[in-house]
C-alpha cells in the first residue's frame, strides 16, 4: 500500500516506462467512483469534467484511453460526455464487464442481446425486497444486470447486509454472478470480468505498459490482472480511488489518491509531466 505521491518499486517502473513511452500506454479507468462521484441517483453520476479532460489530454499525448465499467456502455458515453472532447477520439468504452463496447472512433456500439432469464430475475429481486419491506431500495435495470442500491434508505449499511447473503442465495440459484459495491449489489450475467476485458483490450492495441484506476470489487479482477502482467514482465501501474466505504484495492494498488478529485487532479499532473518532456 502507498499513500499518494510513494509508489513502490513496479509502480516506479512502469512510470518510468510511462513517460519514455506515452504513445505504448494505455490508461483504463473505471467510471463510478473513479471518474464520477458516487451519487443517490446513478442517472446524475456524471463525469468529472476534470478527469474528462485530462483524459483528452492524454489521448491528445498518445496514450490509449479506455473506460471499464459495470454500467451500459451507452449510459456512461452519455454520463461521461466524451463525444465533445478532441483527445478522445480514439476512446474505446467497455461496458458491462467488457461485454459491450463504443468506439469513439465510429461512434458505434456493440451490444449483445440481453440474457435469457433477467425478467424472472428481477421479478424475484422485487419479491425478495417486498418481503424484506426493502422495496425502496433502488433498483437499477442494467439489460445484463441488476443493481440494488441501499444508499438512500433510513440506514444503508444494515440493509445492504441484510441483502447480501439474500441475492447471493438468489444469484447461486439463477447461476448469476454477484459484485458487491458501495451500498450497492450487483447481480450480473457470468462469464466476463474487468480482469478478461483488460487484457484483452491489451492484446488487441498493442500497448507495452497500462494504468488502470478503479474503486471498488468490481476492479479487484483487473488489479489482479496488471499484478499477473507485471509478474510476465509487463509494466503496470495500479491507482486506487479511495473512499472511507471500500479499502479492499488499497492493500494493492501503487498509488492512493483520494476519490474521484483526486484522481482529476493525478491524471491532471500526468498530463502536465508528458507534455512538458514533449516540449
């Protein structure tokens, strides 16, 4: 663990590497959490505009930008707004889990058909909170997944650990996955990861060395996976959104910086380092 500003030794190499090579970087991001505030309502969780635009910058130096998210591709294009920034042009955006994608390139989507079973699913999901006199809980239709969020109920925490044994039992049976967040769960289609989404993501640019940023379990498949690169040699550098509701990343990442302002302001002074060696 480091706080921000130490970076132990394989985070120091693959700064290193970062700056010798900005054009063979990809920085990948989660969006809730890391580029966006955790909010009540996840509809108004818009992006940084901060964060926004040193991913532009960024983009505008040569690196490859990407976007891993639990959410709909096409919600956080939208939540994101990164049409309008010239530095993402070439921004590709992996949504839920990987199994759909945006290419800013084209401005297409590639979006698979929602799952067999998710309407029996979430008729169980809103059976299970009527019983548990949860139905104010949020609930947030995902096409491939449901979110259920206990934020804005009297208290969250003991609802979210009534809950959780609860859709793990539900998910096990529909042989569904399930992501624990931050007063939220999340139950989800199987068979992909932000772990299998990176690297692939990897292998298909070409890149020599990668930043991921996330917050929560949703991106400990893709902390592992940067470790598991860097132990092939790879250089890879880990960048922990922290808030006081989730420390699980905080243990493996390189760098801690202190949510989504903090992570504005880091990829904020990543552009200002490259474009002033490039100048």
């Amino acid at each position: 663990m480091s706080a921000a500003g130490a970076v132990p030794d394989p985070g120091i190499d693959a700064m290193r590497a970062i700056m010798q090579w900005p054009d063979k970087t990809m920085i990948a991001v989660d969006f809730d959490g890391t580029l966006a505030p955790i909010v009540d309502d996840p509809d108004r969780a818009f992006g940084d505009p901060r964060a926004i635009a040193a991913l532009g910058r960024l983009g505008g130096l040569g690196l490859t930008i990407a976007v891993i998210t639990g959410r709909p591709a096409r919600t956080v294009v939208r939540l994101g707004r990164f049409t309008s920034v010239p530095g993402l042009r070439n921004m590709i955006v992996l949504g839920q889990y990987g199994v759909e994608r945006w290419d800013a390139a084209t401005g297409e989507f590639s979006i698979p058909p929602e799952p067999d079973g998710i309407d029996a699913l979430t008729a169980e999901v809103d059976q299970l909170l009527a019983s548990l006199d949860l139905s104010d809980a949020r609930l947030e239709h995902k096409g491939r997944a449901i979110g259920v969020h206990t934020r804005e109920l009297a208290n969250p925490r003991a609802a979210f650990e009534t809950l959780l044994p609860r859709l793990n039992d539900l998910a096990e049976r529909h042989r569904w996955a399930i992501e624990p967040g931050k007063n939220v769960i999340e139950i989800r289609a199987p068979g992909m990861d932000k772990g299998v989404a990176l690297r692939s993501l990897i292998e298909e640019t070409g890149v020599r060395q990668v930043i991921f940023a996330g917050d929560d379990l949703g991106d400990l498949p893709a902390f592992r996976m940067v470790q598991n690169l860097r132990a092939e040699g790879f250089p890879g550098l880990l960048v922990c959104s922290a808030s006081h509701e989730e420390d699980a990343l905080t243990e493996i990442s390189d760098l801690i910086v202190s949510g989504p302002d903090g992570v504005a302001e880091w990829l904020g002074r990543l552009a200002d380092s490259l474009a002033a060696r490039r100048s």
